[in-house]
C-alpha cells in the first residue's frame, strides 16, 4: 500500500493507492472522502479546490450528522424534551446543523492491521453541540483492501446518555467522469419510498410508484423529469429507499455506465438517493468537468429517519454500522 498525506493547517489529504490501482483520499475536515479513482479513473465527484471542499454546502463525500437529514424546524423530540438544533436549511436542521459533523476538523490515525491499512478519524462531540443531547466520541474507519477494489467504511459512536444518531457517508458517485450520471444504470433492492412535504421534511414511507421503483435495472435518466418527482422542491431524486430484508454483506444497490460496475453493501436500513438537483453551475470539479445539474448521484446509507428509537446510543456501548464499496470492470 502507497500512502501520501499533505499536511496543511485547515486540512489534511491522505491518499492511499493499492495494488490494484485504487486509490483513496480522505480528508480530516469532515471525516469525509475527497476523491476516488481507479487506475487514474474518477468515481466520484467533489470540488477540485479543496478550500471550495471545506465548506461546501454539497456535502461531498463528508460524514453527515449528528442526524443526516432534514428535522423540521430545528425541533429534536426526545424522551419527552425537545432540543433546539442548529438551523442550516430554511427553517430546518440538515445533517447536523451548520456546524454538524460535516464542517469539523477530526483526529487522523493510519494503522495497518494483519496487512491490512486503514484509516480512521476521532472527534468527540461535548453534550448540547448543536442542540443535541450527550457527550458523544465519533470514530470513522476508512479500510482500503490491499489487493482489490474495495472499501469498507465503518463508523462507531459513543455517549454517555442515550441518544440518537444516525451518521451516513455523503459520496457522489460518477463512474468515468461523464457530463452527468443520467446513462448510468442503477438497481436498488428497494419497493418502498419516503415521501415529503413543501419543505422536504418526511412524511412516510409509500410503495413505490415506477419513477422510483429501480427493483429493475433503469438508467437514472430515464424517469427523472417524472411530474411526480420533479417539482420545484425536488427537481430529480431526493428521497430514502426502504431496502428489502437483506444479509449485510449482500449488494443492495448496483451502479453501472457499462465499463465500471459499482456494488454497495450496508447493515443500514435505507437508502437516501439525491441526484445533485441543485448544483453551483460551473464549479469546476476533481474529474475535469463543471458541476451542473445531475453531475452525480450521492448515494447514502441511512436510518429510517422517522425512527428515533433505532438511531438510539446505550450509553457506554458502540453503536456501530458498516459500509461496503467494490467495483468491477464490465469490459476490457
């Protein structure tokens, strides 16, 4: 394994390259995924300047939370209190807040294990950061597979009082580098969707109506202008799908433009699908091309958002979940 770190004082790259050709950078700055490539082939999207990385209100590739997701009004009822979030969103809380998980600068460790390398990120939250309730440590790990295309993302959190979290990885993906991810054909392992208000705030989960059933292989293209989902507020995918039961190490979602296939595995319930609706038109991004509606689909496992009792921490236990990225090569 090749590991390059860039030590700079709002933020640190590290980049680690396998033997297959794969590399990976993460950035300390949101605990988050900078870039990823394969044998000089982008797979993701982000901003090509990091100081646009830092604060950009895109999320690209960061670790999302406290919560990751919309709470209306800012308003977090639990056991009976409500807590006042930081707002970030209109009226709303978003992932975390305007100073959630996404926009702090993390602890970095590169450790290898049996052969293995991996790269994990520390931040303790104190109790009241952003509203939320309890002393929380955070813990994101970052594991490369030495011989293959593979990453595996863990993340661990610990309180000191119960309370809910519900951290996701805010990746967009674009295999190749194209214009946009319209031709890429996704399946998601999914029949039920989370619906939404005026104000993007979740209202429940509802069968899926065929704009929003990728059961079957569809490119993304293809039902996106669909009136049901493209209105003012969605403009295009922007919604959680509910996974079918699954084994953890099963691929629920595959993503493919038909040269480079990508498979995810996760122990989460869902899925949130949002397909950069709303993008700062001409920013230039890391693959060479200007951000522009539909540039890449962020891809996020989460919890069931209106299931607070399953985000909940037991105090001085690790509350754990996994994620699994691999890529393939469909043709030669």
């Amino acid at each position: 394994m090749k590991i390059e770190a860039i030590d700079k004082k709002s933020a640190s790259l590290v980049t680690l390259t396998n033997e297959v050709g794969f590399s990976l950078t993460l950035c300390d700055f949101g605990a988050g995924i900078y870039k990823m490539d394969w044998e000089g082939v982008p797979l993701t999207i982000e901003e090509d300047a990091l100081p646009l990385f830092l604060k950009s209100s895109g999320y690209f590739g960061k670790t999302a939370g406290r919560i990751a997701g919309r709470i209306k009004k800012g308003e977090l009822v639990w056991e009976g209190k409500t807590y006042h979030l930081g707002i970030n969103d209109g009226k709303n809380s978003l992932h975390g807040g305007p100073l959630g998980l996404s926009f702090v600068k993390w602890k970095r460790d590169i450790l290898t294990r049996e052969g293995e390398t991996y790269c994990d990120f520390y931040y303790h939250s104190p109790d009241g950061e952003m509203g939320y309730p309890g002393a929380v440590t955070f813990r994101v790990s970052y594991h490369l597979y030495e011989n293959e295309p593979k990453v595996e993302i863990l993340f661990k959190a610990l309180s000191d009082v119960a309370t809910p979290i519900n951290l996701t990885t805010h990746t967009y993906f674009n295999l190749g580098g194209a214009e946009t991810i319209l031709d890429h054909v996704m399946s998601i392992k999914s029949h039920e969707n989370e619906f939404y208000d005026s104000e993007m705030i979740p209202i429940g989960m509802k069968s899926s109506p065929h704009c929003l059933d990728f059961s079957i292989p569809k490119k993304i293209g293809r039902d996106i202008r669909d009136p049901l989902i493209y209105q003012a507020i969605n403009k295009g995918y922007d919604h959680s799908f509910l996974l079918n039961p699954h084994d953890p190490d099963e691929p629920v979602l595959t993503l493919s433009n038909g040269r480079i296939r990508f498979e995810l595995a996760t122990d989460y319930p869902c899925l949130q699908i949002y397909s950069d609706n709303y993008p700062r038109t001409g920013v230039p991004l890391s693959n060479g091309r200007l951000e522009r509606e539909n540039s890449g689909v962020a891809i996020e496992p989460v919890e069931v958002v209106e299931d607070l009792e399953k985000m909940a921490t037991v105090p001085g236990h690790f509350k754990t979940h996994r994620i699994v990225y691999s890529f393939y090569k469909e043709t030669e």
